[in-house]
C-alpha cells in the first residue's frame, strides 16, 4: 500500500504510516516531524491525541502489536473508521449489529496474493465459504477470481453473480446427487473429489447426463497444519480426501472412463496456517504424485494447494506471503503446471469489524469478581470466540470522555454462559457506547444463526466515504415465514 506524503510516495502500513524512509509528517495540528527515522520512531514522536488513537492503542502501535496495523479499521480524529467513513455514522443509520466490511482492504489483499505470485502461472479461486456475500463475491469476480465452493447454495451464490461456472471448484466430503448434477449442468471447472464412493458417483451422473465432469483426487498428505484441531485438515485421523496410494488408484480408474476428464490433483491441510513449511511440505509431496501419474501416461493441466494462508488476530507472526509465493515458484519448477489456491481467510478477516452498542454494564463490587459489558451483538453473530476460544480484538468507537478503565468480559444476551465475544478486555466503557470486535470479514456473518430467534444482523460494504447495504437486518417476519407457511396456527 503507498500513500502521498507531502507530495511524495512511501510504503504505508494499514494505518497509513510510512513502512520505511524519511518522510516530514505532520497530522492535524501537530508540530512537525521531520527525519529520516523508521515509522515507529516518527509514530513515537507525535502525540497520541494528534492521531485521534487512546493512549492504550497508541502504546501498542509503538510496541508493534496493535490490530490497528493490520486491520481495515483505523482512527481518525478520534473515531474508529472504515476507510473514510466513521463507524458511529454507520450505526446511525443501520442500527447495531452489524458487520461492516472495507472494499479497499479486500482489494488489497487480493493484490498481495497476485503479487506474491506474479511468477507462477496461476489462478485464485476465492473460498465462499469465508464470506458469501454476493457484494463479495462480485467484488472478487471484478478482481478476476475463481471460488472454491462447498455446496449447491454457494454455486447458487456464484451464479447470481454472473460467476463464470468455469471458474468454480467444487470441494467438500458429502456432495450429493442433486449437487453434483447441478454443478455438471452448470458446467464447472473442476471436482475435488474426496473419496473413491463420490468418483463412482460422479462417473455415473455425469454418464447419465451426458456431460464430462472435471475432476481432481484431493489427496490427504497426512501434513501437521499447526493450527487448531478443529480446522487442521491434511492429517491421516481428519475425513478430508484419500491416502496417495488410493489417489494412485483412482486416478488409474477415472483415466479409463470416458465421461471424467482428469484436470488436475488437490489438497488442503487446514486453514489460519501461519508457518510456510507445512504448506511448502504438503505441496512437495501432492507434487510427488503428480510426477509418477505423469510416468503412468496420466497429465494433469493444475496442482491446487487449496487455502488456510493464515493472517493477525492478535500478535501472531503471520505467514509471510511474499517468501511462500517465491518457495512455491521454486518447487514448481519449470513444471507446465498451473498453480491454483483456495483462499477465504487471508482475503477477508480483517477487512471487516462487528458493530455492537454496550446495553449494560455490570461492574463487580468485589475485585476477584467479574465485570460484564453486555453488548447487542452476540455469539449467534459470532461464533469463533465461543466455538474455537478466538480472540477478536474489541476497540471503543469514540473514546468514552469520562469512563474508568475496567476489566470486561464482553458479552452477549443469549441465555448460555458460552455466549462470550471476548473475555478480560481494559476498556473504558459506557452504557450505549459503540464498539467494534475486529476481524470478522471471515467466519463471522457466514457461521451466524437465528439462536434465541434473533435476526440476521445486516452486512455493510465500505467505498472511501460511502457506504451500501449489501445485506439488510433480518426481519422477524423472514424468520416466522417458514413455520406460518405450515402451519394452522
Ligand atoms: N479450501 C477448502 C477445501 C477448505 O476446506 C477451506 C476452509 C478453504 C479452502 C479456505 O480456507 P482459508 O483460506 O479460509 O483458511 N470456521 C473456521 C475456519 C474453517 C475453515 C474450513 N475450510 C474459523 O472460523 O476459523
């Protein structure tokens, strides 16, 4: 990302500071800084309230581990912001909660992946199920991306958009036959098969249909992800696609059937994968395969390495995307293979923030007890925190004038103990204020459900100063609808 400072140009991070070089910065009404001192040292000398960031924040800017640098939302004069548009300006006019999510930040991402992979021939194929928005999945179709789909509803979701059907692979251990003839009839890119069952289903459905079906094996390559077990894919223990033995053995039957047309060979090891050797190791050995189906006569056109190219939360070292991008190249080769990747996460988790307003504040009398903001957003909007114990940075909208700083645990009003969204947080907060759990443009409204009969909250896509409805808030009449239809009530 560059930004103009002072008629010049310099890298800037996402709070829009210079990564490096000398620059003269002055914010509104600051004295001037002026050297040629790295960003933390020019950050250091100005001012936190010229920067419109709390004291807190700006202590950990300077310690280099606020989620302001690599996030969508940032300060600006003293109120958290998407791009140019204010949160507060947002809940004003939608209502609270509601996810909120930063079109340029999206974009940015996307580009760094392409960068990272300028030498490799290659295709993204977005992952829907991370956020499928259809102003999303527009956006990623405008970028030039492929999906990576799951089910029938998330070809739907491409199709709505004017996704070329060409561009769509269809993963996943459990397709069904109304699926996977939807997808024949559509005419998709590519299968990734996961069992030797689905291929004899695929080979009999698309006989009967008269179609020729795309396929790929995704092969298991028992690689450790280092992730959390619930999302760790690539393991033998995990049900996600077969041994390499048993690939070698499907792709021997697929290659003699006349209605399978073998493109490619698939895996994916997991997802919030912040270290490159897994990734690098599962490609190695996928490629393995490749090049003994490659002595059995077989040629296949793509290697696809699926997604889980893991991003911040918190202070952890993310996966380094440029150096991964140039081992990739390295251990292709002069290969004439095309490189295909899956990602949901890295292109949408921190372009988004949940918009939530402080209902109550219960402070505890006794110190070892605990306080209790409870907020109007709630683990039925997000879930990662109660389901995988994720931390989701929360940051007051406006700062609170004259609030104490506490301890809060923030929480929902659903009627479970697990109904947290972050746990022990120092903020200073007031009943109605606003604040923003950050990270959430992935697995976040795509896992909400309607628990406690509550709404869908509405979704909200941020370009420079405006901003769009792209979802609206779940009425209780879309809910009851379904039932009421039924029913003699
Ligand atoms: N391809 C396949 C076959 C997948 O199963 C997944 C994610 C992806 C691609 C995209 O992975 P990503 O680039 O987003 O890491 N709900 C969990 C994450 C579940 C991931 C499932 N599969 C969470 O909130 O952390």
């Amino acid at each position: 990302m560059y930004a103009k400072i002072r008629d010049k140009e310099y890298e800037v991070d996402h709070f829009g500071l210079p990564i490096r070089g000398s620059c003269n910065l002055r914010t509104k009404g600051s004295p001037a800084v002026t050297g040629s001192r790295s960003a933390r040292t020019l950050l250091n000398s100005i001012k936190p309230k010229y920067l419109g960031i709390n004291r807190k924040d700006y202590d950990s800017v300077t310690s280099g581990t606020s989620p302001l640098e690599f996030n969508a939302a940032k300060y600006s004069q003293g109120e958290l912001c998407i791009e140019q548009m204010p949160l507060s300006k947002i809940a004003d006019s939608v209502g609270t909660p509601a996810y909120v999510y930063s079109k340029s930040y999206l974009t940015e991402q996307y580009q760094l992946l392409t960068n990272a992979l300028a030498q490799t021939p290659h295709r993204i194929h977005y992952s829907v199920k991370a956020n499928s928005n259809l102003a999303i999945l527009a956006l990623f179709k405008s970028l030039g991306a492929g999906f990576d789909i799951v089910s029938a509803g998330e070809l739907s979701r491409v199709l709505a958009v004017g996704g070329d059907p060409e561009s769509v692979i269809f993963s996943g251990v459990g397709k069904s036959t109304e699926e996977i003839n939807f997808a024949l009839k559509a005419g998709i890119g590519c299968f990734n098969v996961e069992s030797r069952s689905e291929l004899l289903r695929i080979m009999a459905q698309a006989e009967l249909l008269g179609r020729i079906a795309n396929v790929a094996i995704r092969v298991n390559p028992n690689v450790d992800a280092k992730t959390h077990p619930y999302i760790a894919t690539g393991l033998k223990e995990n049900k996600f696609g077969v041994t390499k033995d048993e690939a070698l053995a499907l792709y021997l039957l697929a290659a003699e059937h006349p209605a399978i047309n073998l493109t490619g060979i698939d895996c994916h090891i997991g997802s919030q994968i912040n270290e490159a050797e897994p990734l690098l190791q599962a490609l190695t050995s996928v490629l393995e395969l490749r090049d003994a189906l490659e002595r059995h006569g077989i040629e296949l056109e793509h290697i696809d390495i699926g997604g889980g190219f893991g991003v911040r939360y918190q202070d952890e070292s993310p996966l380094d995307i440029e150096a991964w991008g140039a081992s990739v190249g390295q251990i292709l080769g002069g290969r004439n293979l095309q490189l295909r990747i899956e990602p949901g996460r890295f292109l949408t988790a921190n372009a988004g923030v949940l918009l939530t307003r402080v209902e109550y504040l219960k402070a505890s009398d006794e110190p070892e007890n605990k306080n209790f903001a409870v907020v109007d957003a709630a683990m039925n909007d997000l879930l990662r925190p109660s389901l995988y114990q994720a931390w989701h940075e929360v940051l007051p909208v406006r700062q609170s004038s004259d609030a104490q700083t506490l301890k809060w645990d923030i929480v929902g009003p659903i009627c479970e103990s697990g109904d947290f969204l972050a746990k022990q947080r120092s903020l200073a907060l007031a009943e109605e204020d606003l604040v923003a759990v950050l990270s959430i443009g992935a697995y976040g409204a795509v896992l909400a459900s309607n628990y406690n009969t509550r709404g869908r909250a509405p979704e909200v896509l941020v370009d420079g100063s405006e901003f769009k409805v792209v979802r609206r808030r779940e009425t209780i009449q879309d809910q009851l609808r379904l039932e009421l239809e039924q029913a003699d009530h």
